[in-house]
C-alpha cells in the first residue's frame, strides 16, 4: 500500500535561515509527488510537482524540491526563510490508479524573528 | 485561473440538523472533485470522489447516507452532512480536477463546521 511519511510534525527555523522538510514515501512504480502548503483561510496551494525527468524541481515561492528515489525521498527546501514562509506543509503522492492524493501528515513550519 | 470556492466558510449548527456545503470551480470544469475530511493536527482524510451525472465513490469507512455528495453539474458539487453530531465537527475541503487524466486538483479554502 502506498503511504507518505513526513517526520517532523513541526520545524522551527529562524528567519532568513535555510529550510528543509522531509518526505518519504512508499509506493511500487515510479511515483507523482506533490508539495503543497496550507496556510489559515487559505486553500491547499500546489508549490511543486514531480512526475518524471530532472529530479531537482523548482517551485513558486522559491521552493524547490529533490526526488532520490534510493531513499525513496522527497525533501523540500528553500535556501532563505520569511516569516510569510510560516504554514503547514504537506506531502502527497498519487495513485495512479484513480488519481487520488495520499496525503503525509503534515509538517507545521514555526518562523522565529 | 483554476480558482475553487467553498460555501460556507464556517458554520454552526446544532445537534440532529444538516448543512449543506457547496464547492464550485469558478473558471473551468472540474469532471472530478474530491472531498476531505481535516481533523486537528492531521492530515487530509478522502472522504468521497464525485464525478459529474454519476454517484460519488465513498472510501472505506464514509457512510455515505450521512454524508450525501450530488456533482450535479461541472462545476458545482455539494457535501449535505445529514442528522449532523459533534463528532462530526471538523474541517472540510473540496478539490476539483479539470480533466480526466490530470493529476492535478485545486483546493478549496475549507468549511470550518461545528455541530453543537
């Protein structure tokens, strides 16, 4: 069964300090990976998207991500924190059965002046 | 573009009611849309997938005659929570998928529901 492990509940870093979340998941064929962010009153936002190709991917708020697929990871980073960084993050992979998400539990990004 | 909206955004309701939430994708035709479920702390639970003109497939576990799903057009769904109890509560979100065979599906921004 396809499942995705994300750690950390919650990650604390300063502002302007580098960040990285992990993500591992399980799946048996090559997976679709998918970042999103959640921040309060506002919808889950996409900030990127792997499905195949370059394994180093580049998203919107200057979020990027690596696929390494002998540690069956997915890590997102972001060289420079903002407080406006501060939100929930989710990692996801599809079932390309039916395309549906299974979803990580989430890591709550906690930004300290 | 590919905007979804969720009404209400918080409602109240009392013990043994319903509450109808509407999700809608405001500029493109969703031919799925997918409702979670967010408990607190937790990540997001698939409650159902609905398909326009078609009944919606409930995961395992959903009861599917409290929470009645009707996909009555492209881009309109609706979630009814029927005879609603506290536990109950919590937070709901719809996304909505454009095409067939995208991977892609936008968010709505969540119904905050309470049953008191």
């Amino acid at each position: 069964a396809q499942s995705v492990t994300q750690p950390d509940i919650h990650i604390t870093v300063s502002e302007g300090a580098s960040l990285e979340l992990r993500c591992n998941y399980s799946y048996g064929a090559t997976p679709y990976l998918f970042w999103y962010v959640q921040s309060p009153g506002q919808g889950l936002q996409l900030l990127l998207k792997y499905f195949s190709g370059d394994t180093l991917v580049q998203g919107i708020k200057g979020f990027e991500a690596e696929f390494k697929r002998s540690q069956s990871s997915f890590n997102l980073r972001k060289p420079s924190v903002h407080w406006s960084d501060a939100a929930e993050y989710f990692c996801a992979v599809s079932s390309d059965s039916n395309y549906q998400l299974i979803w990580g539990a989430g890591t709550k990004l906690i930004i300290k002046p | 573009g590919a905007v979804v909206s969720q009404h209400p955004s918080r409602v109240i309701c009392k013990s043994g009611t319903s509450v109808k939430i509407e999700c809608r994708s405001l500029d493109f035709q969703a031919t799925t849309m997918f409702w979670y479920r967010q408990f607190p702390k937790k990540s997001l639970m698939l409650m159902a997938t609905s398909n326009e003109g078609s009944k919606a497939t409930y995961e395992q576990g959903v009861e599917k005659d409290k929470f009645l799903i009707n996909h009555a057009s492209l881009t309109l769904s609706t979630l009814t929570v029927t005879s609603a109890h506290p536990e109950d509560s919590s937070f709901y979100i719809c996304s909505a998928r454009p095409l067939a065979d995208s991977y892609e599906q936008y968010f709505g921004p969540g119904t905050r529901l309470t049953v008191t």
